[in-house]
C-alpha cells in the first residue's frame, strides 16, 4: 500500500522533472523575448512570446469572463435563491455534469457555432468558448463556500435594510474573499491549461494579436504543433513552451495554497 | 457599488446568467445533434457506431475503430489506476498518520492542474521510449512506442487525482462510525477493512471509477499525443489506435472541404458527450448515498 | 399607553408544522417588551416575523396582519429594505460584518444613500459613544471587527443597527452568548434605549426579563399563554402555565 503512495509521489517527480531536464535548457531570453521568425513550424529563430502573450490574453479574458457570470450565479444560488433548495441542488447537479463534459465537445461546439455566425478562428472565440468551460469549475468553487457562510450574516445585513444584491456584493463577497481568489486561480489554471477547447477556436499564428478578432497562439498548442516539427529547433521551442507552462501551473498551485491557508483578516467566524 | 441600490435591473442580469447555464446542457447536446444531422441521414445509426468503414470521400463514416480505441484505453487505464487509488486512499485513510494525507494531498492537487499537454509531452519523454525499448522488447515485441499501453499509461495518471479525491472523501466519511464497532467485535483490522468498509464503500468506489472512467473517456490531447492515431482493430495493446477525442482534434482543419465530415466530426462529439454525461449521472446517482452524511 | 406594532391573527407554519397559532398582540411603543418561553416555542420566529426575515425561510405560509403604524407589513406594497431599516436587530451572537469597525458603522448608512464622509465619521463616532464603545476602539477603527471579544462585537451591532435610525430594536437572546459584565452592560443600555425606540427581547432567561421588562408575553407552544405589564405578570399571574413557569417548573 506504501508503494501506491510512493508511485503517486514519484510519477508527479518524474513528470516535473522530465519537462524541466528537456525544456529549461532550451529556456533562454530569446524564447521568452521574441515570436518565432520564420514560421513556427520551419523557422529555426525565435522564442514563443507569441504563445505567452497570446496564452496570457486567453486565459485572463476567459477568468474575468467566467468570474463576471459565475459569482452573481454562485451568489444567486445561496441568497436571492434561498428559499428554493430543490431548484439550487438541481443547477449544482447541472453544473457538476457540466463540469464533466470534455473540453473537446466545448470546442467542436463552439466551432460549429463559429461556422454558423460567420466567425474566423480569433482570440474573442477563443476567450468565449474557454470561458463557458471553466464556468461550472469556478461557480461551484464559490457555491462550496457560499453555502456555507452563517445564516446570521445575511440576516444582520438585510436588517440594516440592504437589499439581496448588496447583502450579496457588500458583505458575502468580502467573507468569501478567499475562496473567490482560490476559484479565479483554479479557473486561470484549467484556461491556461487546456489545449483541445481551443484547437477549434482560437487558431494559432506567429505574431501577437493586437485585437481579439485576430487568432492568437497559446503555450498548449505552442508546445502541440511545433512538437510535431521535424526541425530540433522548432522542437526546443515546443519544450520550452512546456516549462513556462508548468511553471506556471506550479506557481499557480502554491499562490492558491498559500491564499487559501492564510488567515483572511476580515472574515468572521 | 450605488448601482447595487436598483436590483430590479441587476436581477435582469442575474437570472440571464443562471438562465445561460441552465441551457448550456441543452443548447451543447441540441446543437450538436443539429450539426450531426446530415450525417444521421445519409448514415444508419448502427452502420455509424459498428462499422469499421471510413471512407469520408465516400461518405462512409464507420466509427467503430475509434470507438474501440477509446474504450480500450480507458478500460486498460482504469485497470492500472484504480488498485493504485485504492490501495492509496485505505492506506491514507485507515493504516497511516493524518499528518501523512496532509503531505499528500498537495501532491494531489498539483497533479490534478497539471494540464493534459503537459502529460502528453511527459508521454513522449519518459513513456513512448519506455515502452519502446524495454517493455515490449520484453516481450519480444518490436513497437515505436506509440501505442494504446503509451495512452493508458499518461490516461491512467490523469485520472489517478480524480478517482483519488473521490475515494479519500467517501473512507473518510465511513471510517468515523463502522470500525470500533467491527474492532471492538474482535476483527482484525483487514478484516475490518475487507469485511466492513470496502462493503460500505462499495457504491462509492463504484462511483469514483465511473467518474474516472468519465475523465478518460473525454480526455483528447495527452492521449493523442502518445497513442499513434492508427484507425485499426488493435491486436494487442502494444499496437497504435485511435479514440474518438483524437479523431475530433486532429482533423478540424480538413473538415470543411469534404462533405458530411464535419457532420460525421460533430456526431462523434455528440457520442462523446452523450457518453460522458451518462456515467456522470449514474456517478452521481451512486454517490448521492454519501453525501448526506460527507 | 401607545401600541407600535399590533400582530393581528397570525398564523404561520413551515411546511406542515404549524409554528404560530392565532397571535394577538399589541407592542406599546417606548418600552421594553419581553418574550418569555421555553425553547422551540416559536417566540424566534415571532420575532422574525416582525422584520419579514421569515421571507428567507423555505415552505412558510403565513396569514394575519402585522400592522407598524397603521401600515400592514405582511401585505405592504412599500419595499422590505425600508421595513426592515426600521428595526434594528440584535441576535443570538454578534455577527459584525467581514470589515472593519468603522465600516461596520458606515455600511448601513451607504446602502442608505448616505455617502458623506462628514456626517458618516460623525455617525460612527456618535454610535460607538452610544453603546460604550467609543474609548476602547476609537484609535483601531481600523481592524476587523473579527479582533473584537464577543461582548464588544455585540455591542458594535448594536451600534451598527443603531446608525440606520431605527423606530424599532428587536433582540433575540442578545446576551446569551456573553459575559456577564457584557451580559449586564447590553442590557442596561436597553433601559436607556427605551426613551427613544421601541424594544422587543427574547429570552429565556426570568431573572433577566424580572430586571428590564416593562411588558411581558409569555409563549408556549406556539400560542401566546399571557400578556401583560411586568408589575401584572410577575406578580399577579391570571394562567396556570404562567404561574407554573414562574416557578421554576419548565425549565
């Protein structure tokens, strides 16, 4: 039984470990200061900016995007929606099916819809689709914590004559401040993340988008096409994508373990 | 935060959020069985899901390979994760230290937000060549590696977080009540484990494998990336094939110009969905039972 | 002597349990109203029904009227936010709101639409001075209202419900989870507060309805068993029950 333990812990070592031995080599200024010149796929010079700029865009338009409908939908849930217990659980029940759909049927999905308005491959495409994914992720992550905010609360806020919105906005979002912050983290991790939700949508070129109806490359696919490449250096371009990715994922796991383990000072108990 | 003041207005908003999620599910299966139309109609459904014939120029859209391959190396994957996750949530749960789960759980968690390009590129690195040079050499089979054992491998750690958490919660949640009453009967503590808890857990550890099975089955790139993309029958599991998600990412491009194909994409999508979303209601249907009490 | 609140045939179930039956009952304004009775007797729920927080509560029904000032607040088309402005609430703990203790003061008068940084530091100052408060946190108004013990953090809601100008305190067991110094201190300013607001307590505790009530109801049950003035309750008690209760025998 040990040994399970120990394989769980070893695979994740080795995994962090085989992308930083083959990836932070490749890891110089050039890569992270310069898009690539000559084609991502053929051109030998260059870094990924592009992907990081463009993966940056992505994954902060989709966060904000998912954040801006998923907390009022997190807070409809527990204040205005109090009363209605069946019809809560039900839409937690609907978003934690949605929550298992894969990011794949997001994609084709999002692309069919591209088809039928007309729309090209573009970073507002893109943005969009991710965002519906990551939805259900961040909602539920508030709604646990929502949840379980004292009644009292609510009820000292609506005496002082505040209505559900500001009860809502006012109060409950500076008592779950934490957990909101843990929420954007886990949802930025998963859209920075996720390759197949934007294979469809937000294309992938050479340059950095200067409008979100331009495509607009991403560190997943970054690291998805230019593996592919028979060229070693389109290859260590691909690599190093894959370590400023993980890196970024790891910072992104301790920033949230560090927020959510820190004492929030307002928050009452 | 003055404008919080009219909530007339702000409601307006607030239910047309809920009211887009609450059609996402709809809008997700009815759109794709919209585009998957033209496909159903020059296709019967059974030549569709059983047929190995695919000929997109000839609008033959047989999707019984990919279908194959894709339950292959999701059964084959659970078949490597699941004793794992069990033999490491009881550890944690019943036999080790607290302080040991608090060490772990990180663990789980970093490894459950490592994104799924990174376990494919993880599979080219370490698993592809692995299996290359000495598992199959092994058994004196020659392969480049890429193959439906590469996918279940990186699958079967992907999904290891997934139906990890699920069974730490559901031991957790048994453990408080059941054992002293096993114990102070005079079991020994395995067969506490294997008498009393296992039984209890039973639907649960049901549950957590259907929702890993539910993982897998959805998962595209880190699958793709490693499994060889071969529309075949494969003969043994060190041979290539090709799951469905493959299928869908990695002709998105093409689609367009040949008739039907996009259809014939989107109805794989929609098997995908229909699939995932049945053994995440039968998942949650199982583990209703513990909730109540986790 | 003037009635401010007058609760007319209420009645009010949660799902199939009826939790009020056939209230009748006149509140005189400028007094201290006690609501006796044993735990589970609904005198909570009656309390919430006042301020229409019942409305938060899943599978209620309730009929009667609830008149404050001649208007019906059970069937009032005016909004809940100004009803329940009106009434200040005091309940079991303190729950202070997740700022700090300035805001604390300052939110109920900016929902209320006041904004002027003047005449909130004013108010905050003139509250805080109100509930003894003022001397020892007037140099942290700064710090969470988290930090305070709990006998400051109830008095801090009373500050709070306070600076919104209610006509009406309402208190849930309001010292039951303090001190006795804080427990004695709450319940003096009470006293003092009846001069200009109407109060309504509930308790459970005798010796302390003995000490502030002017007027007494005594629940049980869902039913209002006797009310009265203090003087006529403690002293002449007309039911059995009561006089039961006063003895010792309920609790």
């Amino acid at each position: 039984m040990q040994i399970s333990i120990a394989l769980i812990v070893l695979v994740l070592s080795l995994i962090v470990f085989s992308i930083f031995y083959r990836g932070l080599p490749s890891l110089t200024w050039e890569m992270v200061s310069q898009t690539p010149k000559g084609g991502y796929y053929f051109g030998k010079e260059g870094g990924v900016l592009n992907a990081i700029i463009g993966s940056l865009y992505l994954a902060f338009g989709a966060t904000i995007l998912a954040l801006v409908m998923g907390l009022p939908v997190a807070m409809l849930m527990n204040i205005h929606l109090r009363k209605f217990k069946k019809l809560v659980n039900g839409v937690r029940f609907l978003l934690d099916l949605l929550w298992g759909v894969p990011s794949i049927v997001y994609g084709a999905f999002g692309f069919s819809v591209m088809i039928f308005f007309g729309v090209k491959t573009s970073l507002l495409a893109g943005i969009i689709t991710v965002s519906l994914f990551i939805l259900p992720i961040m909602i539920r992550a508030i709604d646990e914590v929502v949840r379980n905010v004292p009644v009292g609360l609510l009820e000292a806020s609506m005496s002082l004559g505040s209505n559900k919105s500001q009860t809502a906005f006012m109060v409950y979002v500076r008592q779950c401040s934490s957990a909101i912050v843990t929420a954007i983290m886990i949802s930025f991790g998963r859209a920075i993340g996720d390759a197949a939700s934007v294979l469809f949508t937000t294309g992938y070129t050479d340059s950095i988008p200067t409008s979100v109806m331009q495509p607009s490359a991403t560190l997943p696919l970054s690291i998805f096409f230019q593996l592919s490449s028979p060229i070693q250096e389109v290859q260590n371009r691909a690599y190093a994508s894959a370590a400023i990715l993980t890196i970024i994922i790891l910072i992104i796991s301790v920033l949230s373990r560090v927020i959510s383990n820190k004492y929030n000072k307002n928050k009452i108990s | 935060m003055r404008f919080l003041k009219n909530e007339k207005v702000l409601n307006v908003f607030l239910y047309l959020f809920l009211g887009i999620i609450l059609a996402m599910p709809v809008l997700l299966i009815v759109g794709l069985l919209f585009k998957s139309e033209s496909v159903l109609h020059a296709n019967s459904l059974s030549d569709l899901l059983f047929s190995t014939e695919w000929k997109p120029f000839q609008g033959k859209f047989g999707f019984y390979s990919y279908i194959y391959s894709s339950v292959l190396v999701t059964m084959l994957a659970l078949l490597i994760s699941v004793p794992i996750c069990l033999f490491a949530a009881i550890y944690l749960t019943q036999y080790a230290k607290s302080v040991y789960l608090k060490v772990i759980q990180p663990v789980i968690d970093i490894l459950a937000g490592i994104p799924s390009i990174i376990f494919g590129v993880w599979g080219i690195l370490v698993i592809v060549p692995l299996i290359s040079h000495y598992v199959a050499p092994f058994f004196g089979i020659e392969t480049a590696g890429y193959s439906i054992l590469a996918g279940a491998v990186v699958l079967s750690v992907m999904i290891i977080p997934f139906i990890l958490n699920i069974l730490l919660e559901i031991f957790k949640s048994i453990s408080k009540e059941l054992p002293q009453a096993s114990i102070a009967l005079g079991a020994t503590k395995w067969q506490t484990i294997k008498y009393v808890i296992l039984r209890k857990a039973f639907p649960g550890i049901v549950s957590s494998v259907v929702f890993g099975m539910s993982r897998a089955f959805g998962e595209t790139i880190a699958v793709l990336m490693v499994v060889g993309n071969v529309a075949q029958i494969p003969k043994s599991i060190f041979e290539p094939g090709y799951p469905l998600p493959a299928l869908i990412a990695n002709n998105y491009g093409e689609m367009l110009s040949i008739p039907n194909y996009d259809s014939a994409l989107m109805f794989a999508s929609l098997i995908l969905l229909v699939i995932v979303l049945l053994f995440n209601l039968a998942a949650r249907m199982l583990i209703s039972r513990y909730e109540t009490k986790i | 002597m003037k009635s401010k609140i007058s609760i007319q045939n209420l009645n009010l179930s949660i799902g199939k349990n009826q939790i009020l039956k056939n209230i009748n009952l006149d509140i005189p304004e400028n007094q201290v109203t006690i609501i006796l009775g044993p735990s589970g007797c609904g005198k909570t729920t009656l309390l919430k029904c006042l301020n229409r927080l019942i409305d938060l509560e899943e599978n209620v029904t309730i009929t009667g009227s609830i008149f404050l000032d001649n208007e019906d607040i059970l069937h009032t088309k005016s909004d809940l936010p100004g009803i329940r402005k009106k009434m200040g609430l005091l309940s079991q703990r303190p729950y202070p709101l997740p700022m700090n203790i300035y805001d604390n003061i300052a939110y109920g008068l900016r929902i209320n639409g006041i904004h002027n940084k003047h005449i909130i530091r004013e108010s905050v100052e003139h509250n805080l001075k109100q509930v003894n408060l003022w001397d020892e946190v007037q140099h942290r108004l700064k710090e969470p209202a988290s930090r305070l013990s709990i006998g400051q953090q109830q008095r801090l809601c009373l500050a709070r419900g306070l600076a919104v100008k209610p006509e009406i305190i309402l208190a849930d067991e309001p010292t039951s989870a303090l001190d006795p110094l804080s427990s004695t201190a709450i319940e003096k300013k009470f006293v003092e507060l009846k001069e200009e607001y109407t109060l309504v307590m509930v308790t459970h505790i005798l010796r302390q309805a003995r000490r502030i009530a002017d007027y007494v109801v005594f629940m049980y049950l869902g039913e209002i068993v006797e009310h009265g003035t203090a003087d006529e309750f403690f002293n002449h008690p007309k039911q059995e029950k009561t006089k039961a209760y006063l003895e010792g025998i309920f609790n």
